[in-house]
C-alpha cells in the first residue's frame, strides 16, 4: 500500500477576492461520498437504495438433499443416507460456513421400502430451533445443534416457550400388519401409524418447549384436535371434540372458556381450523361451515358449503367458489368482500393477496385484502420465491441474456423493487428477510439483500 504525504508542500496562499466555505460546508458531502463508498464495496446498490450481494456457495453433499430450509437468519440442508438423516445449520456471513450438523431420530413415518422420511421442516421459535420431520417433532439448542428432546407426533408451538400435542392412545396389540392387507377400518394414531381399533381415548398435552416436560394433560371425549389460538390475550389453546369447544390457558391447561356443539344432520363436526381470531368448525356430512369467535366462542355465522364450495387454492383465505369466480369472504362475517376468476390461485403476502395465473403459470398481480383492489402490477415476472418466515414477496424471472433476476414488493408498497440477477441458474430457490439461496449442480448458492 502507498502513503502519500499531504504536508509536504505549504498550502498556496489564498486568492485575492474568493471565499472560501468554512470546512462544515463539506461534511455533509464527504458523509455521503464515504456511505456511497462503504455500499460499493459491501455490494451492489440498484436505484432506490436496495443492495445486492453474492456471499458464496454451500457445497452439495453426497446423499438426496431435501428441500432448502431457512429459519433464524440460518440455511439448513439435510442430507439422507440410508436411515440416517442429518441436519447441518450454516451461517450465510460473511461468506457460507457450516456451525454444526446433527443426526436427527427415525421416526415412525420412514419408510424403510422407499427410503423416504416425512417432509421436513425447520422452525426458529424463540431462542430454540424446531425440526418436523413428517410427524414427529425435534427441539435443539440453535448455536449447538444439541438435540433438547424429542417425540414421535407432531407439535404446536405457542407463545411464551410452550407447545401442546394430540396423541391418541390404543389398546396394545391393536397395531395393524400393513403387510397382511387385510380389510377393514383403520384408525391412525399421531405418529401416523395404523391400528384395527379406535384410540381408548385421546390425551391433549400442554408442553415446555425447551425441556419437553409435560404441563397438563385434558383428555376430552370423541375425536379431538388442539389449535394455537389466535387473537389478542395471553397464549391459549383451542380444543375441537365431538360435542365441545373450549379455550384452555397454554401454561395450566385451565378451561377458560367453552360451548357446546350442536349436532347436524345427526352427527358432530368433523373438521377443525384456525384462521387468525376465527375458528372453523366443519361439518362434512351435513355440509356446513360455522365461524366461531376463537376468545368468546360465541357463533359468528354459518354457511352453506354445498352451494359455497371451498376452493384449493385460497391457503390462508376464507373462500367461497361457485359461477366461474372465487369469493374472498370477510372472515368476521362471513360476507363476500370481492372475487376473481375461478381458475386464479390466492394467497395472502406482503400484506395484501397474491393472484397467480392456474396451474403454476406464474404471478398476475397484489391486490387489497379488503377490498381486492390492484395494488402492485406483476406482469413479467415469472414466478414466486419460497418465503421462510419473510415479510416480503419475493419474485423471479429468466432474463433474455441468460441470467435470472430477482425483485422484492414491501409490505404496503406500489411497486417491485429490482434487486440483481444470478447467472446459471436454474434450480429452486428459497429467501427470508435478509438471504436468497437458490440451488445449482455446485450446491446452494447464497445472496445478502436489502430494501
């Protein structure tokens, strides 16, 4: 590196007449000039002031990798080797580097004919990392890896470093022999395994997420499904059974609030879900659907889903289908609020509703949520990439030149914001708030963003 002295030589003598601008004139100049230098070295800045920057490559594996999984500002491969399956967590800054790898548990739902385990996915809940692989469920300490617990069903989270579970309990000796193939009623337990016999009953359990360690246990009658409830309040569970709601403190399992459920056509309800403050209640035989308010469990409307319908794709929406249009419906009231096209796909994203052409043809427009006004044109690009946990929407399409570019609309904004483009790709991708991995033949390729 060269020095230069700047003091060498006496500074000229001022020319007769000029004014010179006292040198606080110049700090704001010389603030900018040094951020606009500091962005050009960390990475690209694109107009409007977003950046862009590679950051490297995480090497393929040898063993069939799952899909890319994204939680806690980490990336996460899994790697399946025969009945193993381990889990390796890498930092994207400054460059991709492994922290650790950890051999995750069979599960009940591998299948040792096909060599195939459950989806998995990967969870950041509080200062823990949850892993669910098909229907079993591990917690382990983020920085180490070290595995805390684990069990064979699916769990819940819920706020304040709790969880709550379903299992449903069998007589022993109930399991059934797949290989026999003999007829019959089957009845699965939450592990996913079959038995000839219904469960003797079914056991709700409030758990601490770090420890596994149950809190409580209410064993309701009939089938039974347990729910994070949404809505304001403290953290609470809500339990669907055969003739019952009822709202349960998450820490104590205390019933805070409950009703009854009515029969239709001769039998209870058969469904159960959640969506934000609403609960919905299904009874598939009589063919109705009832919203209940999730904190007072008092009715909020019904309807008919024999005339209604209930569209495929309207994930995270309450929807009605019917004379060639979906209808977006206020789920507080039930009320039709604004359609589209029957064959369009909708999702909510970055506050408002995504409307994608059918069958994966890639994104038409955002609109309002309220009301389904346009409010961010997406025509030319070419489709959605996989969010974990962000808030944005991020898009992509294949550029004429061979690259592919990338482009984010802000909850609330008008417009896509054009981030960059990624030469030689062409596998899936994935992003959060901060990265966008996408994979090639060389393994994960990692980009930094910001909007």
């Amino acid at each position: 590196m060269a020095l230069i002295e700047l003091d060498l030589d006496a500074p000229p003598d001022r020319l007769a007449g000029r004014r010179v601008p006292p040198p606080w004139r110049y700090r704001p100049l010389g603030l900018a000039l040094a951020v606009l230098l500091t962005l050009g070295v960390a990475g690209a800045v694109a107009p409007g002031g977003t950046f862009w920057r590679p950051l490297g490559v995480i090497p393929a594996a040898p063993g069939a990798e799952s899909t890319i999984q994204m939680a806690g500002g980490r990336v996460f491969t899994v790697v399946l080797a025969g009945q193993s399956r381990t889990l390796t967590a890498w930092d994207p800054q400054p460059s991709p580097h492994r922290l650790w790898s950890a051999e995750m548990p069979v599960s009940a739902t591998f299948d040792p004919a096909k060599g195939v385990f459950g989806a998995v996915r990967v969870q950041r809940v509080g200062d823990l990392l949850l892993v669910g692989a098909g229907l079993s469920s591990t917690v382990l300490d983020p920085g180490t890896g070290r595995i805390l617990w684990t069990t064979p069903n699916r769990i819940t989270p819920l706020a304040g470093g709790l969880a709550v579970l379903t299992d449903r309990i069998f007589r022993p000796g109930t399991l059934y022999d797949q290989e026999s193939g003999d007829p019959g009623m089957l009845y699965f337990s939450a592990d996913g395994r079959p038995h000839v016999e219904p469960p003797v009953r079914t056991e709700v359990r409030g758990l601490d997420l770090a420890t596994g360690e149950v809190l409580w246990t209410v064993t309701p009658g009939g089938s039974v499904t347990a729910e994070a409830a949404g809505g304001d309040g403290p953290a609470a569970v809500l339990i669907t059974a055969s003739d019952r709601l009822s709202l349960h403190d998450a820490r104590t399992g205390a019933t805070l609030r409950e009703t009854g459920l009515p029969k239709e056509a001769g039998s209870g309800p058969g469904t159960s879900d959640v969506l934000g403050d609403v609960a919905l209640i299904g009874y598939p035989e009589a063919g109705i659907q009832v919203g209940y308010d999730i904190r007072t469990l008092q009715p909020l409307w019904t309807r008919d889903l024999h005339t209604d319908g209930e569209p495929e794709d309207c994930a995270g929406l309450l929807c009605a289908g019917g004379d060639g249009e979906v209808r977006v419906l206020d789920r507080r009231t039930g009320r039709i609020t604004w359609s589209a096209p029957a064959a369009t796909q909708l999702a909510p994203r970055a506050g408002g509703v995504l409307v994608s052409r059918p069958d994966g043809e890639g994104p038409e427009r955002l609109v309002d949520t309220a009301t389904g006004a346009p409010r961010v044109d997406l025509s030319g690009w070419t489709g959605e990439v996989e969010a974990f946990g962000s808030h944005d929407l991020l898009l992509w399409r294949d550029e004429r030149t061979g690259v592919r570019a990338f482009g984010a609309v802000l909850p609330g904004a008008t417009e896509v914001r054009y981030l960059g483009t990624a030469e030689g790709m062409g596998g899936d991708c994935g992003a959060d708030d901060r990265y966008v991995v996408c994979r090639d033949v060389r393994g994960l390729r990692v980009w930094a963003y910001r909007v």
